[in-house]
C-alpha cells in the first residue's frame, strides 16, 4: 500500500479512453479482491469487463484516474431525479489507495455536479468495506435518515415508488452537501467578463488541469439504471 510505494508526482483525470480499458479491468479485479478477502462473492460485487466500462458511459459521466501516466482508478456518476448527483462508483487500486486519488475523483463530481446546478450527492456502500467507508465520512458523508435536505428525500422517496431497491442486504445510503465553490481571488484579477467567454473551457473536457472558474457548466446524462455496486 502507501507504505511500499511513494506517492505519485502527478494525477492526472481524463475522460474515459479505449486505451484505458485493460488497465481499468486490472484495476477493477484489485479492487473487488478488497471485498472478496473479506467475505463478499463474485455475485455480490462482480468485475467489470471492458463492455461494461463502455456501457457505463452511457448513462454515467466517467473519469480515470492516471498517476504518473498509470491507470489507477476511476469514477461514475450520475444525476437522478429530483436533481440528485448519484455516485454509482469510485474505486482506487489498492496500491495507490490514501494517495488523495479517491478525493481528486470525488471532486471532479462535486464540480460537475455544481456545474450542472446540483447540491447534493448519495451513494450506496457495503458496511463491511470499513476502508470506504473511512474515505466517505472523511469526506463529509452522513448516513441518509429523515433528517436529511429535502430534495435528498424526494430522491429517497422517487426510488422507492420506482420499486427500484435503495440498498441490498448489508449496504447502507449515505449523502453530502456539495459545497458551493469558493471564489478565487486570482481567477477575479485575472478573468473578466469580456474575456471570460474566451477562457472557459467547453463541458466535459478533462479535469484535473483546468483552472477553477473557466468551465462552462455541463448537463450529466439521467439514469435510467440502478448502480451495481458501493465503492471499493
């Protein structure tokens, strides 16, 4: 883990690429082996294939993971009725895990999901899996009860009336604020609104190396699926 390799230098997201695709299925056995040590089966957290991972960009919006030119994660997500960003995955190899590769992802969806006009996302994870669970309440994820913001309700409310299941059997339902983004004073001096337009960057282009404030907002597809699986 962290403690045999040293951390990357660059991480780096991208789109998801065909030339990625071997790299991802390595990385997505690793992680499932994760669950399998401790108890899951290959019927409850299946690999993804290759015509999986393309699948999963039609209903998601997908991001790779690459430290120092290494395919080493990855993450989907969704935006679901009521206007709720679904986190279907978000899976690191195992030898890159508590090198902030999960955060970067997960940031990359709060800017999407802020782009598109969105302020809360949920996810499903297995409650046995203690390392992903660890990562979602370091990042601020709380488990989904009455409490929770009311469009975080509906959602809750929609899935179940959909007669779509909301957890399986030893899973449970987290939610976090995505927070509004901070102004960034440089971005303020620097960009105005006559070059503004000229800047920012069309939706959907990697990020990872965009400055903040120079993206255009962006629209992720709707589901019409369930996720497989929490993530690893």
């Amino acid at each position: 883990m962290d403690g045999e390799r040293p951390p990357p230098k660059r991480i780096r997201l991208t789109g998801l690429q065909d030339a990625q695709l071997l790299d991802l299925i390595e990385v997505e056995r690793a992680c499932c082996q994760m669950y399998y040590d401790i108890g899951f089966d290959a019927a409850e957290v299946p690999a993804r294939t290759s015509s999986d991972f393309v699948a999963l960009t039609r209903e998601h919006d997908v991001r790779v993971a690459e430290a120092d030119h290494v395919v080493v994660g990855y993450m989907a997500w969704r935006d679901e009725s009521p206007g709720v960003a679904y986190l279907a995955d978000i899976s690191v190899h195992p030898d890159y895990q508590r090198f902030d590769v999960g955060t970067r992802l997960l940031e990359a969806l709060r800017e999407s999901a802020r782009d598109s006009g969105l302020e809360h996302v949920v996810v499903r994870v297995w409650q046995k899996a203690t390392w992903a669970t660890a990562f979602y309440a370091k990042a601020g994820f709380q488990p989904l009860a009455d409490d929770a913001p009311p469009k975080v309700l509906r959602w809750r409310e929609e899935r179940a009336e959909s007669g779509r299941p909301l957890t399986r059997p030893g899973e449970t339902l987290l939610w976090a604020a995505i927070p509004a983004k901070a102004p960034d004073p440089d971005d303020e001096d620097e960009i105005t609104d006559d070059t503004a337009e000229g800047l920012a960057g069309p939706a959907g282009r990697p990020v990872g190396w965009i400055r903040p404030g120079c993206r255009r907002p962006g629209r992720s597809p709707r589901a019409r699926t369930a996720a497989r699986r929490g993530p690893g």
